[in-house]
C-alpha cells in the first residue's frame, strides 16, 4: 500500500517537474 503511493507520488512529482520545465524553456523562447 504504502509503496503504490510513494511511487504514484513520485511519478506525479515528475511529470509535474517536466511539464513546468517545459513551460519555463517556452517562456525563455518567447522572451
């Protein structure tokens, strides 16, 4: 149980890392 939700986080973590670093190499392209 308690690992399924540490790696859940962990995936939700990363995907989340990897959208806003997406985002932020938009922004330095726009800029």
């Amino acid at each position: 149980m308690y690992y399924s939700l540490l790696v859940l986080g962990l995936i939700g973590i990363i995907m989340w890392l990897r959208i806003s670093f997406k985002m932020v190499k938009a922004i330095n392209k726009t800029t």
